[in-house]
C-alpha cells in the first residue's frame, strides 16, 4: 500500500471465510486488517502490517465479514401473535382464516400504514437484527399487493438504509400472495404485475431483483415463468420462493433463469438440486418458517452439499411463520434442525449470502478490495456464533469502513 491506511484493527483474530481455505473459516489468528476508503487495503500478520492514521486494539476478538441476512420480509405493519395463541389454544387455520385472519391481516394492516408507520414498526426489527452484527439486508415487498401499497414497503426499505448503517437490497415480492380484488383472477393479476406495478417500480429505482411464491397456495410455475420474464426485460435479477410446501419444480425454474437463489427448498428434488448446481443458484435456507410451522420434511442438505450447491442462511423475517429477528438464531436452527457445521451456517450469513444478492464481488468474506463491514465478536472460536443459543457476542460493527458499538437505539 502506497499511503497509509485510514484504520488499522490490531490484536484481532480473523475468520475470512474466503473461498478456498482448507479450514473453511479461512482462520488468521493473531492478525491485522488494514481499511482505506471504506474499503479493505490489506490483511496479514500483526508485524507486517502497514501505517496506519488510528488503531484500534480489539483485545483479541474474533472478526468476521458483517453478516448478511438474504431473505427477509421485516417492512410490515402489525404482527399476528394473536393468530397464534389461539393456535395454541385451539383454534384451527380455518377459524382463522373465516376471521380474516393469515397473510391477508398482515397486507390490511400493511395497506393501512403509510411509510412512516412503516418505518415506525420495521426499524426496530432492523435494529435488533443490526445488533447482532449484519451490515447487509435484503427486504421483500409483497404485503401490499396493490401499486401504492407495495411501493410504500420498497420506500420504507430504501429509507432503513439511509437511517441505519446498513446495506439494503429490495426484492419485488407482488406475487406473494392474491389480493382480495383478484379473488379468481390469478392470472390477471399477474398481469397487473407484469405490465404496470413492476415495470413502474423498477423504473423509481425501488427494485434490485424480483421474487413470487410458486406453490399451490401461492402461484403456479406458469405465472412464476412470466413474472420472471417481465423480470429479464427489465434487467433485474430473479430469486424464488420454491419447494417450501411441495414440490412444484421451482428450483429448475428458477435456475432455468440463472437465478440468484432459490429459497426454503424443503421438498426439493434431485433434479431441483442438478439444475441449481449447472446454474450457480445458491440455496436459502429458513429454518425459523420450518421451526415454526413444525414441518418434518426437511430440506436435502446432503445432497445439496455433495452437488456443491453454495447454501445461504437466512431468518425469512415476516409476521405469520417466522417472526424471529435473529440471524445467529436462524444458523443455530440451521445446524441443530438439519446439520450443517458452524462452519457451513457461518458461510451461509456470509459469503454464501453475499451470492445470493448478487453481492459477492463487493461483501461476503475478507478479502482485499471488499468493502470494510465486519463484525467483532467475544467469542473463543468461531463455532460459537452458531453455538450459544440467544446470546449476542457481537462487540462493534464496521459498516464502510465506519466503526459502531453493537447495539443500535431507534
Ligand atoms: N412463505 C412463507 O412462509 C411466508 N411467505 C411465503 O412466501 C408466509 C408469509 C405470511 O404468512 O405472512
Ligand atoms: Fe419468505
């Protein structure tokens, strides 16, 4: 480095969780890591590391790249814990549902609140999040299901990121769910989507990629395939909710249209997996949607792992089967529900995630030239982060090179 750097980390232990490490973590205990510009100058061994304008000593903490939560669903009004304790107290989904009750009360409630309210409700939910060391998010639209509505949620996004220090992708998610006013008229309304609400949001720049719900009570593969046409003529990114109830050959969809992800994935096949692995497609998994709805069929990841599929982790926050604000929760479900290591959870809030946004070139590991969002950790070792059952280890976070204390007031 030819200048000297703006920030150096010293007495620091690093988990790079670059590609290709023998260890997996891409573990450098005893380091440094040297940041210009928001960006990351240089890593390597305390004594060999470069001028510095400030230090800052951290007392032997473990640093990882900042978290990156993939999926998630967290810009909405209200929450639905009155659907269920009387769940639990005995009221079946119909009782519910006759009630107005389900996703439809979260998009009334949506529909209702404008950005601010949004804002109000969803920043808190970020904040905890935050505090757990993610420096990247991803937000669906998809409980306003109306033009307004939905560019509301996809404002509100875009306004977390400039009130908080982290990085927001947006997802289009109109095809979530069918709104009352199409009742019958499934494919109608995407063609309300196709043709006026997504080419209109793209065009306000509110639209980074574009996500449906492909499942019998969702949309077909048919209405998903023209979702993600009108998706390519814009020149935006797809992903898929896919395979989460049933299998409805999502994944080969999706990949099919070199897909960013494909997520949930409970009853994907072989041939969902093949066609994944020729795509690149990264696999998202929720086990807090699985926890919650107590599912028992679970995802392939043997056989996801031996196809060399990249796995992502991710908490799929959102009010009606996975209210969790927990990101190191989500990897903890993730290798005690379906085995992965704490290496593979760590990979899948990291680098994995990172590809899952189309983010890898600039987030995802440490690595020279990446941006500077990391995360400090009290911990011994790694496998901690995935270990400890609702504690938060996390110290300081650094998004762009800017450092913060964990926790976030709002
Ligand atoms: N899959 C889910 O599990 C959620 N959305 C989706 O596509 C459910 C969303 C909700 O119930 O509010
Ligand atoms: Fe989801």
């Amino acid at each position: 480095m030819s200048e000297a750097a703006d920030l150096l980390f010293t007495n620091v232990h690093l988990a790079t969780m670059a590609p290709g490490a023998a260890d997996g973590y891409g573990a450098l205990p005893d380091a440094a890591l040297a940041v210009k510009d928001g960006r990351i100058a240089w890593l390597g061994a305390r004594r060999d590391a470069p001028p510095a304008r400030t230090e800052h000593d951290c007392g032997g903490a473990w640093m990882t790249p900042g978290l990156i939560d993939c999926h998630t669903h967290i810009v909405h009004a209200g929450n639905r814990s009155n659907e269920w304790e009387a769940r639990l107290n005995g009221a079946t989904y119909e009782d519910i549902a006759r009630q107005g009750g389900g996703i439809m009360s979260t998009v009334r409630a949506t529909r209702a609140a404008d950005v601010d309210a949004l804002l109000a409700q969803s920043l808190p939910r970020v904040a905890r999040l935050l505090s757990e060391g993610v420096t990247t998010l991803e937000i669906k639209s998809g409980y306003g299901l109306e033009l307004e509505a939905e560019a509301r949620m996809l404002r509100a996004a875009r306004e977390v990121g400039r009130r908080l220090p982290v990085r927001v992708a947006t997802t289009f998610l109109g095809a979530h769910a069918l709104p009352p006013e199409f009742a019958g008229r499934a494919d109608d309304y995407v063609d309300a989507l196709c043709e006026r609400m997504l080419p209109q949001l793209a065009g306000e720049g509110l639209v980074d990629a574009v996500d449906a719900f492909c499942e019998r009570i969702g949309f077909t593969n048919a209405q998903t395939e023209r979702m993600f046409l009108a998706a390519r003529r814009l020149g935006l990114p797809v992903k898929l909710h896919a395979e989460q109830l049933s299998d409805q050959q999502g994944a080969e969809l999706v990949a099919r249209h070199g897909g960013l992800s494909a997520d949930h994935l409970e009853h994907l096949s072989q041939a969902g997996i093949d066609a994944m692995a020729r795509a690149g497609t990264v696999a998202v998994l929720l086990p807090g949607a699985y926890y919650f709805l107590r599912e028992k069929v679970e995802p392939p990841i043997d056989a996801l792992r031996k196809a060399g599929v990249p796995m992502a982790v991710a908490t799929d926050c959102n009010p009606g089967t996975s209210p969790m604000t927990s990101l190191l929760l989500a990897m903890n479900m993730a290798c005690t529900l379906w085995r992965l290591t704490p290496q593979e959870a760590l990979q899948g809030a990291s680098i994995h995630a990172a590809r899952a946004l189309g983010l890898h070139g600039e987030i995802g590991t440490l690595e020279t030239g990446k941006r500077a969002d990391l995360a400090l950790w009290d911990i011994a070792r790694p496998a901690d982060l995935a270990y400890a059952m609702g504690s938060n280890p996390c110290r300081t976070v650094v998004k762009d090179g800017v450092v913060r204390a964990a926790h976030i007031a709002v």
